[in-house]
C-alpha cells in the first residue's frame, strides 16, 4: 500500500487525515516501528488506530494502560482455575498427565500484548494512554517493542508470527522514557485545522446541513480559543452537531437560548459551564472573542 492509498483508505475509513500524518503511519509501516502519537485528549489518537485497522483490513487489539497495570493484565497469566481442576482430575485419575502439561499453551490465557504477537494474521496493536502506565511497565514494553516476542517463563519466548503494527498514544500527562521514545516514529496530534474539522465531521455525519456543520465547527474553534478547563476535542464536536441535526437545526440558532440544552455536548466542567452564560455564547456565536465576562471594547485609534 503507498503512502497515498493509505491515506485514501483511511479517509473511506472515516478518519481524514494530514498529508504528514499519513506518512509517518506510512513510514512506521516500511520500517515496522511503532508510532507514538501524542497530543491532548479529544483531538483523535484512538480512532486513529481504529481507522488504521479498518483501513488495512486487520484486526485491532488494545491494550488501555492504567495505574498499576502489570504483566498479568498486558500480556498473560495462567488459568488457575483450569489447572486446578486438571489438577483434581489427575488426582482421580492418576495415568497419563505430567506435572508439565499443566504449563502448556492450553492453560495460558491470552492478553492483548501477547494476542498481537502471537495473531495468525498481521494487525494493529494499540497501546492506549502509555503515560498512565509507570516506568516498570515501560521497562518490560521495551521488550515487546524491540524484538516483537514474549518471555513466558514456563514456555520460553514467543515470537510474532506477523510484525504487528504498533501505535502507542500519550496525553503528556508525564514525561515517557528516551528508550521508549527511541523505538518509536513520533507524531503529535494537533487539534484539527477549522476545513479539516469540518471535513470530519461531513464524512462521519453526512446527514447533517452543510451550513449547520460549517457554523457549529467554527463555533467549537472559537470556544477552544477560550479558557477552558476541559477543550472540547473532536468527538465533542461530533456529539454536538449529532444533537443539532437532531433537534432540526438547518443551521446555527442566532438566540444562544436555543442552545443551552445542547451545550452540554461541549462544556464538560461545572465552572466552564458555569462561566459561559448566554451573554458570552451569543457573542461566540456572532464570531467575537470573549474576554473575562464581557467582550473588551476595541480602543479607537
């Protein structure tokens, strides 16, 4: 697949996407590394993974990091619970079972690390939110990442059938180790520009107005401008127009009271609902900065 069929694939895959972004995901694919997107949540790093997937026709695995997370919840761990009732079984009947067969690939239960390398079939692995994870999780990723295998202790090391393609996403909520950083192609996920916004949303709600979809994303522009504690990200905007092509809007609503209901699509914070009162939606609406609450008055020259 070149650079440009991937790109086009996506985009039939509902993720439009930058002629940059297009070629290190191509990129990462030639050289088999994995991606590192980073970026701030909302702004599209899961679904690219998805789309990907999608694209290629492959299978996506995902692993959602967390705090605490260990090699039992990533790669493997052993069905204790079938082992011991083999156990138990054995004990009945005592002829032809030996203690190793208790370590066979029939009693491993299969995480997603060790799902992707072992897969039948090549596909996307994402390791979603790797920030959240801590550094001993990195520590044992790198294995993964460097070699595409998995020590298990009891069996050995297995090694990927098919290279998966890895796309591993951050929110920068802390700082990633050089050595992960150092296996991994690098993009960072702006917000979208407004004509891609808009692009995005036509593809996944094609339904919609024209002029609805136009308004209501330029109105999302401008409420990201703002100080906000959660900016809203492109599934907010999504969720948005969704809730105006609803409610028969043909296009934005001049009276920001139409809106207050819907803004719920957007506002995620109790002060960012609390600050943006009808005064301040109306003036976003009519396409003027808000400063504190009430717009600032251009001094006459």
């Amino acid at each position: 697949m070149t650079e440009a069929e991937l790109r086009e694939s996506l985009h039939r895959a509902g993720y439009i996407a930058d002629e940059s972004l297009a070629t290190t995901l191509w990129l990462a694919a030639e050289l088999q590394r994995p991606l590192l997107v980073e970026g701030d949540a909302g702004v599209g790093k899961t679904s690219l993974a998805a789309a990907l997937a999608h694209a290629r026709g492959q299978a996506l695995v995902r692993l959602q990091c967390h705090e605490g997370l260990d090699l039992s919840q990533a790669a493997y761990e052993w069905n204790y619970g079938r082992q011991l009732l083999a156990i138990r079984l054995h004990e009945t009947q005592p002829q032809g079972m030996k203690e190793a067969d208790l370590f066979s690939r029939d009693y491993l239960l299969e995480r997603p690390l060790l799902q992707a390398i072992s897969s039948d079939a090549p596909c996307v692995l994402l390791i979603d939110e790797i920030d959240r994870a801590d550094e001993a999780f990195e520590a044992f990723l790198l294995e993964v990442l460097a070699d595409y295998q998995i020590t298990v202790p009891e069996l050995g090391t297995v090694h990927a059938k098919h290279v998966p393609q890895v796309v591993l996403t951050s929110n920068g909520t802390r700082e990633l180790s050089d050595a992960l950083r150092r296996r991994c192609l690098y993009h960072y996920l702006e917000y979208p520009t407004l004509a891609r916004e808009i692009a995005i949303v036509r593809a996944t709600l094609p339904q919609a107005e024209g002029a609805l979809v136009e308004q209501a994303v330029a109105f999302v522009q401008r409420l990201r401008r703002e100080d906000l504690a959660k900016t809203p990200g492109v599934a907010e905007t999504l969720d948005w127009v969704r809730a105006l092509h609803r409610l028969d809007f043909k296009s934005m609503p001049g009276d920001p009271h139409a809106l207050a209901g819907t803004l719920a699509c957007l506002l995620k914070t109790r002060e960012d609902r609390f600050q943006f009162g009808e005064d301040r939606v109306r003036q976003l609406i009519e396409g003027r900065r808000t400063v504190g609450v009430a717009e600032k008055t251009p001094q006459p020259t």
